[in-house]
C-alpha cells in the first residue's frame, strides 16, 4: 500500500513531533510479530491528532514509542528536534484506566507528577485547583478516587496530564471504559480544556466519531503488517460543539474513515484472516 | 426493608438518613450478639460446674479463674512480660526479614525464581517439629525462642507483601515510567503504599504465629513466661493456674494485634495525608 504523504497542518514550520519509518516487531516464541511495519508521521505544534484503528492495528503501540516507553526497532522519532530514546519530562499522558492512586485526594492525585519532578509543590497548587475548577470538580478536590465516577477520575486524570505544562499530549483510548454519555461529555470537556490550555494531542481511539469530533487530523492505521492507510484532515471550524456531528459533513467524512479501515483490514473477514487479526490482536494490544 | 434495599442509586442516597438508623441498629446487634453469646457459654459453663460437682482439676469454673487472676495479677503479670517481649521482638524481626525478603523477591528475578520455590516448600515442613533443634542451636535462652518464633512467623509476611508489591497497576508503572521516576521513587510513593494493605495482613498473621512461636518455646525449656506457667501449673494439675495463663495470654495477644492494627491506621492517615 502507497504511503501517503503527510499533511503537515503549519507548513514551513519544522514538526513538534516527527515519525519516520519507525517499525515495531515483537519477537514471540512462535514467529516475530509485526506490531508496526513502517509508519511515518508529523505532528504540528497545536495540532490534535488522532490514531484510529481497531484492536491490535499497532496505534497504541506507536504512541508508547512516541511516549519513549517502547523502542522502536526500527526508523525514528523526533521530538522537538530530538530523538525519542527515554521518556521525558515534557510529556503528559493518559490511558484508558484513570490510574490515580487510591489513597490520595483529588488534589494530590493532580499533584503527583510535581512530587516525581521534583518540582516545588507549592507553586503548583494553585494550578491544580484551577484545572480541577475548569473540569468542574471544585468541590471534589479533597475526595478519594474511590467516591468520584468513571468520568470524574478521567478528568483527574487529564488535570494530572496536564499540571507540570507539558508541551505534548498522548492520551490512549481514554475515554473507552466509561459508557457512551458520559464519553461524549468527555470528547465535549476535553476540546473546552484544550481552548484554554493549548496543547499538541496525539490521541489514539477506535471509535470513529471521536476521532473525528475531536481532531484536526485523523491517522488511519490498519492492514496486517500495520501501516499508515490514511491521513485526514477533518474539515470542521473550532470550537466544536456537539451539533457538528449532526452535519451531513461529519457523517460522510465517518464514512470515508469507515470504508478506510474496513479496507485495510481486508473485505468480510475471511477465515484464515481472521484467525491472525485475534492472534496479533493478543499480542499486540 | 428489603424491598428498600433493591432500590436505585438515588434512592439510596435519599434514604441515607434511615440507612443511617439502620446502620447504627446493626451496629449495637453487631456488639450485643457475639457478646450475648458469649455470656451464655460462660453462664452454661458456670452453671455446669456448679450443678455437675465437676473437679476443679478437670474443669474450674469461670468465676473462680477470674478470682485467681484478681488476686495472683503479680505472678501472671510477671509471666505475661517477657511472653509478651519476646513475641513483640519475634515479630518485628519476622516483619523486617519477611518485607526484606519481598524486596528481593519483587526486585531480582533470579532471586524470585531461586527462592520462591524453596520457600513454599519450607512452608509446607511442619515447623514445630523443628522447635527442639532450635534449642540446640541457640541455648535455653530468649534467643531460641525469639528465633523460633521469627522462623515461624516471617512467611506470611514474604508472601503477603511480595503479593502485595506485584500488585501495583501496570498503567501505574507505566506513567511513572512516563514521567522519568527513578525506581525509588516509583517504590517509595507507589509500590509501598499499594503494598501496605497487603503487608498489615500479612503482619497481622504474623503477630498470632510469633506468640505461637514464644509458647512453644516456652513450654521446652523456660523458666518464666506463660508457656513455662501453663505447663508447669499442668504438670501440678494445678488447672486453675494454667486456664488463668490461658486467659492472660489472649489478652496479651489481644494487646499485641491491636497495636499492629493501631499501626495500620496510622500508616493509612499518614499516606492520604503527606502532600510532600
């Protein structure tokens, strides 16, 4: 499948995050599985990009490279200017599970990545509270995660991401464990913080409409071994509000990243394809 | 009230007050029956040795080992303290040995592989059989029993608390990973306070197996504590003495548990609390 070419959203201005040719193999007892085959990618500074695929099709194992978790074993990635080998410090992330720790308020779940910084607590905390009072959670400061929902943890969460100022975003399926309304509200909470705290995203999802609600661009990522299939960018003005997605627009735009993936992953799955896509699927996600 | 109970969420919030009544019913049922039943058992107890004629030497009656303990509180005392030291030491030692073990078993996989194996099998040797040697290794004095009593109560430990650090979310460790924690770091204000839900019950395991440990001691070689107490009031068929032990060393139990609870509580307050 032809690479296509990647969009840069300010050109002439040199990318924020650069991903070339990075590839991922697992070696497993049976036979190397290829996570990544060959993924190539810029992100803007200010862009929201999403990674959109279904289970296993290697998106979030891109992000994790991203994030210096994973090495790549092969290509590149580039950060500010500066290969990606470690994590480091001017990255905010979230995954799918809130993750706070249970023992410890709101407030200082929020607070955490200041005390692992080492940075001074006390000039910290008034940003705290005010990203706790813009996800609605004043009054939840002081509560255990134990007493907040799904969606109140999530937005902890992404108060956490977002407490040291990190210059880049990398959020994994974050809203994928709460239920369909409270996810929307989520998708709607997230592009709010966004217009106040101007961040670089890059977002992995399955779900279609999100990808498209919340993104200035869409990454499709798909096939067996997984590569970049498509690279969209989504037409709607900001802010966005929820009545986009009742536009002819935002329906047919869905579509066409449906058709994509659906091709990418090949037509009625036959059966011995099938059988690999949950097999890699296992190993990857 | 059942039907109550079905109801939603919300109806659950509003009928908090009632739940709260509720709440505070079971509570004092929650007191009055274990107690209730308790008195009885002693009241039939009473009752039995009274009406039945039965031997004191077989069975002395409640009231009268409440008398002895009233009036002989100095000799019981005298032997409740170093029962009690002693098992207070072996615990402590047990708790180090079991954390430090667990540390090593979370943090070095060769270690893990190399002594996890060995040490359920250990466990699965019954222990008190080894108690004489311990005698023969150490002496007659505090020392066999302490470690004897270490030998038996550290293993809980080991497995509670290494349970208790392999339990820490891998979304955890990751975001800690994410935002370039050391390992230290990432032990010191995760991996432990995850842990110590883990590590108190293993401790509180631990602290019953070390007054056991103490007592067996005791009843081999001691010339004091309740374990020496009991065997030689035994041996004279002197039960009221040694029932009157028995009591004291429950309490001294009672005693030495509530403080690893109290410890508990403390640690929770203090992990919720420190901001710095």
């Amino acid at each position: 499948m032809p690479q296509p070419t990647n969009a840069t959203a300010a050109a002439g201005e040199s990318p924020l995050v650069s991903v070339s040719k990075v590839q991922k193999t697992y070696l497993t007892r049976q036979a190397p599985v290829h996570a990544v085959a060959s993924a190539s990618l810029d992100v803007a500074r200010g862009e929201f990009v999403s990674l959109l695929g279904p289970s296993g099709c290697g998106k979030s194992t891109l992000l994790m490279m991203i994030a210096g978790l994973e090495a790549p074993t092969g290509g590149l990635i580039t950060l500010a200017g500066s290969e990606v080998k470690k994590p480091r410090r001017d990255i905010g992330i979230i995954f799918q599970d809130a993750t706070l720790l249970p023992w410890k308020s709101a407030l200082d779940n929020v607070l955490f990545p200041i005390r692992i910084l080492k940075l001074p607590m006390e000039s910290y905390r008034q940003r705290a509270r005010d990203l706790l009072a813009m996800v609605g959670l004043t009054d939840f400061e002081n509560k255990k995660p134990s007493e907040l929902s799904g969606g109140m943890r999530q937005r902890v969460a992404i108060c956490r991401a977002l407490i040291h100022d990190p210059e880049i975003l990398l959020m994994d399926e974050p809203f994928s464990a709460l239920d369909a309304i409270t996810r929307d509200q989520m998708n709607v909470a997230l592009s709010e913080i966004l217009e106040t705290y101007k961040k670089t995203v890059i977002f992995v999802t399955h779900s279609i409409r999100e990808a498209a609600f919340l993104s200035d661009r869409v990454v499709v990522m798909g096939g067996r071994p997984s590569t970049i299939v498509l690279d969209m960018k989504m037409p709607f003005p900001r802010p966005r509000r929820f009545e986009i997605e009742e536009t002819a627009e935002f329906t047919s735009v869905c579509r066409k990243l449906r058709l994509t993936i659906e091709e990418a992953h090949g037509h009625p799955p036959a059966a011995s394809n099938a059988s690999s896509a949950s097999r890699g699927g296992g190993v990857i996600e | 009230m059942a039907t109550t109970g079905v109801g939603t969420e919300t109806g659950a919030v509003i009928a908090g007050s009632a739940a709260a009544d509720r709440g505070g019913l079971s509570n004092l049922r929650s007191i009055s029956l274990p107690l209730g039943l308790a008195f009885l058992v002693l009241a039939g107890w009473q009752l039995a040795v009274t009406i039945g004629h039965i031997a004191p030497v077989i069975l002395p009656s409640p009231i009268s080992i409440v008398r002895y303990i009233i009036d002989r509180y100095d000799i019981l005392l005298m032997h409740a303290i170093p029962t009690t030291l002693e098992s207070a030491v072996g615990f402590i030692l047990a708790t180090l040995l079991g954390v430090a073990l667990a540390i090593i078993i979370t943090y070095s996989k060769v270690a893990r592989e190399a002594l996890y194996p060995n040490l359920v099998f250990f466990q699965l040797i019954p222990k008190i059989a080894l108690a004489p040697l311990f005698i023969i290794w150490l002496g007659i004095g505090s020392q066999s029993r302490i470690a004897f009593s270490v030998f038996i109560a550290f293993f809980p430990v080991v497995i509670a608390t290494t349970a208790g650090f392999m339990s820490v979310d891998r979304s955890m460790l990751r975001l800690c990973r994410a935002l370039t924690a050391s390992e230290w770091q990432i032990f010191t204000s995760v991996r432990f306070p995850s842990a110590l839900p883990y590590i108190f019950s293993g401790m509180k395991i631990a602290i019953t197996l070390a007054i056991i440990g103490v007592i067996i001691g005791e009843f081999i070689t001691a010339q004091a504590g309740l374990g020496y107490l009991i065997i030689f009031a035994t041996a004279r068929a002197d039960t009221e003495v040694s029932m009157a032990a028995i009591v004291v060393l429950c309490v001294c139990g009672l005693l030495l548990y509530g403080i690893v609870a109290l410890g508990e509580w403390i640690a929770n307050k203090f992990y919720a609390a420190d901001t710095e």
